[in-house]
C-alpha cells in the first residue's frame, strides 16, 4: 500500500474504534512527534488492523490481552472503548481479563477488571443522558 494510502487507511479505521474525544487526544502525538504520530496512523492502524483476515473485534481482543500482558493499562482503556464500540460485549470483555488472569497472574487482571468497570459505568452514564 502506498504511504498515502496506509495513512488515511488508519484514519478510517481510527475513526471506527475511537470516539472523536478519543482521536483528538491520540492527535497530541503530533505536536510532540509528529514522525511517531506518521507510524502510529500508517502502520499501527493503516498496515496492521486494516487488513482484512480478522474482524476489528477480533483485532481488539487481541489487543485487550497484548496490552494486559504488558499492563499498559493507560492504553487498555482506550482499547476497551474501542473494543465496545466495535461489538464486544462486557461479558466477553469481562471474560478476556479472567482467561488473562492464568496467563498473566492476577494483579495485572485485576488492575484491568478495575479499569473495564471504570469504562462499563461511563458508557452505562452515557448512554442514560
């Protein structure tokens, strides 16, 4: 894919996973590195989760497990919007971080069902205004 092409790939696709609020936040990158930003649209959503094997939920519980693994929990909750927003449900979210919690041990899955209650509330307010 040409660069071009790769970045406004990962524009769509950010514009599927994330709420506006979410991309305007994520856009901070640019004044700070505008070069990371260019790798972060192009390849992180343009070359990998634009491809089309895998559904984007597919693509988030993949991403919700890396980023537990990992406990990048400031970007898991970016994840867990997204992976709402496109289908999961709570309870296979919910399941996610039990099955991490073997694979993982349980301070990282219990610091991310902490993180996922945080998120399920918000959208429960949100979507009660």
């Amino acid at each position: 894919m040409e660069e071009n092409e790769r970045y406004t790939a990962g524009l769509k696709v950010m514009e599927e996973l994330f709420s506006e609020e979410v991309r305007s936040g994520m856009e901070q990158m640019k004044k700070v590195s505008p070069d990371l930003w260019e790798l972060i649209v192009s390849f992180g959503f343009g070359d990998l989760y634009a491809r089309n094997t895998l559904s984007l939920s597919q693509r988030e519980i993949i991403t919700l497990t890396t980023l537990i693994t990992q406990g990048a929990f400031d970007q898991l909750q970016v994840h867990l919007q997204a992976a709402l927003k496109v289908g999961l449900t709570k309870e296979e979210i919910i399941e996610i971080i039990i099955h991490c919690a073997g694979y993982v041990g349980f301070p990282k899955a219990v610091q991310a069902m902490g993180i996922a209650d945080e998120i399920f509330k918000q959208n429960e307010q949100d979507a009660s205004l």
